[in-house]
C-alpha cells in the first residue's frame, strides 16, 4: 500500500457485482476490503461495527463505503411472505445498511474523500408484485441515501446506483433484456464504473443514478 492509496470497504464484496466493483476500485488505486459474510452478519450492529474497525484497521483509513450486500431476493406472492422472508431482506439491506454506514461516519470524515455509495436497485421504485420485502427494503435503503446525504452534508456524500439487470440468473437472460428499453442485460463493470464516476463527482450528493438500460420506464 502506498501512503497516499485510498481505502474501501465494499459490503457483499463476494458477490457477483460486488466483486467487480472490488476489482475495479483496485485498478484505480484504492486498497479494498471486500466483505461476505464470513467477514461479519451486517444484520447484527455489533458485527458490522467490527466489521468497519476491521477494516479501517487493515487498511490504514477509510475514504469510501460501498453498501452492496442484500440479501432475500426471492420471487414470492405476498400471501406466501414469511416473517423470515420479510427479515432476510430489510436486515440486510437496510438496517444492515444503515449501521455499517453509521460505524464508518468518523473514519470518513477524516477522509478529504469521504464518499458512501448505496448500492440499490430499480425495485426501490417499482412496485414488484412478487418482491415485496425486497421492493419494501431497497426503498428504505434508497431513503437513507438521502437520509445520510442530509444527516452528513457537507463532509461526507452519500450518492446511490440503481442497477437494472446487471447479473441475471442463468437462463433468464433473455427475458430480463426484453424487460429493458435497450433490450439486453447489463453487467457489474457497468455498476463498477458509475461507483468510480460518483468517485470523481464532487458536487454530487443525495441523488441515485439509474444504470438500468431504461428497465425503470418499462
Ligand atoms: N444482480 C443484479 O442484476 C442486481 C440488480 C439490481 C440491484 N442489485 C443489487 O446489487 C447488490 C449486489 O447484488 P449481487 O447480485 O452481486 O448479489 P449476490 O451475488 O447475491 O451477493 C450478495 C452479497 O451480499 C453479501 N451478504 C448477504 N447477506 C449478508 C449479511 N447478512 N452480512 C454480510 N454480507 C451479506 C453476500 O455475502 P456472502 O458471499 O458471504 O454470502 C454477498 O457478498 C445488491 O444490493 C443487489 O440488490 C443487483
């Protein structure tokens, strides 16, 4: 590690956008904790906190969050939804969000960078009948992005990407493409790079930027 390496910890860092986005900041010069869960459950605030001070420990600082992990995206009709259902998708992805967030406020504002990236989805705007705790908890995590952004403006900014297909379960890709205007499948090198844009885009805060081939319209 160079002394002047800037450093992320990306939440779902084993996943399969997670990982790209890892690999990606890499080559641009961060030094990078990619996170599963072997590293912490984020569901308990006790192990995301250690999670962060892990993190900040192993790399020197903290400049950057990305919050990609989630978790119980499975197609369900609401009468089938159980209570661990509902919980695998809104601790996961939003209280998990939010106290991996707040653990890494003092280390990023210490950070002349100080960037939190949510990972959310186009479903945090679109009412998907058979996902609902999913739907339900993207759109709690798409509010704390603007939550946060208020909450730790101006040291700190809080941008979201919300994906459309970018990493489709094998022999659904065809009918996820036909669901975009640009009728295919994205990939996590297209998340990737919009997590590098929001790097560099310093007057950017409290918004999401759609990377979703149009899926949002349709
Ligand atoms: N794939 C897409 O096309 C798409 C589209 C829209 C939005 N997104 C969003 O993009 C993000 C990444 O999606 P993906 O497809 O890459 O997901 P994925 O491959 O299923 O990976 C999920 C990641 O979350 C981690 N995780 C889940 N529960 C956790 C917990 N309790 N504690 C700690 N880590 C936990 C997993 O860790 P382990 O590896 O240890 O299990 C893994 O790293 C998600 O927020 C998803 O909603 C994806």
């Amino acid at each position: 590690m160079t002394e002047t390496a800037r450093a992320a910890l990306i939440t779902g860092g084993t996943g399969r956008v997670g990982s790209t986005i890892a690999a990606r900041l890499e080559a641009e010069g961060f030094v990078v904790l990619a996170a599963g869960r072997r590293d912490g459950d984020i569901t308990r605030p006790d192990e995301a906190r250690a999670l962060v001070e892990n993190a900040v420990e192993e790399l020197g600082g903290l400049d950057l969050l990305v919050n990609a992990a989630s978790a119980g995206f499975e197609p369900r009709p609401v009468e089938e939804v159980s209570e661990e259902d509902w919980d695998a998708a809104l601790d996961s992805t939003a209280k998990g969000t939010f106290f991996v967030t707040q653990a890494a406020v003092p280390h990023l504002r210490a950070s002349s960078l100080g960037l939190v990236v949510m990972i959310e989805d186009v479903g945090a705007f679109m009412p998907w009948p058979s996902f609902g705790p999913h739907c339900a908890a993207k759109a709690a995590q798409a509010m704390l992005t603007r939550v946060f952004a208020r909450a730790l403006a101006p040291d700190i900014r809080v941008c979201g990407i919300a994906p459309g297909p970018v990493a489709v379960e094998p022999g659904q890709e065809e009918r996820r493409a036909a669901e975009t205007l640009l009728g295919r499948i994205g990939s996590p090198d297209d998340i990737a790079g919009a997590v590098v844009y929001l790097v560099g885009a310093g007057y950017v805060t409290g918004s999401t930027l759609f990377v979703d081939g149009g899926r949002s319209l349709t």
